[in-house]
C-alpha cells in the first residue's frame, strides 16, 4: 500500500540533521520511504512510503520522529495519482 505521511516538523533543527535515507530504509520489512519532499522554510515535509497499513508505518514512524514532528497519514488513491515513482505505481 502507498501511503503519504505530512510531518509539521516542530524541531527543523533536529528534523534537519536526521538522515533521511535511514529513517526511510530502516523501518521494519514492509516498511520503505520512496520520496522525501521537505519545505524550504522547514515547516513542513512530506514523504511517499510503501507499507503493509498504516498503522505499521505509524508504529515505526511517530516513535523514529518522536519529539521533531507531528505527523498525519492517508492511503494513495493509486487509481487515481499521478507521477507516483513505477515501484509504488506497480502496487496498484
């Protein structure tokens, strides 16, 4: 399943510092980040994820961001999106 989680980063600092290519290959199998899309002012990012639910990616998420981001998740309407990379496109 593709799913999309938006971070309002409340430390841009930390947020920041975090490598974004191992929070996003170092979730549980199951769980990868396809694209990571943040704000150039730092509020806000948002990020493309492959995972089993929801709540898996929200189970290895929030904890990983604890403290630096608030974040919100939905399910992709694959049918519907566009430009989605073909690795999340062929889950469809």
């Amino acid at each position: 399943m593709n799913i999309v989680a938006i971070h309002r980063i409340t430390d841009p600092e930390k947020f920041l510092s975090m490598d974004a290519e191992e929070v996003a290959g170092g979730g549980p199998p199951g769980v990868q980040g396809r694209q990571f899309f943040p704000a150039k002012e730092g509020s806000t990012a948002v990020c493309l994820w492959e995972a089993d639910s929801i709540d898996s990616l929200r189970n290895y998420l929030d904890p990983a961001t604890a403290g630096v981001t608030e974040n919100t998740y939905f399910e992709v309407d694959v049918e519907r999106a566009t430009g989605l990379p073909e690795a999340a496109a062929a889950g469809a």
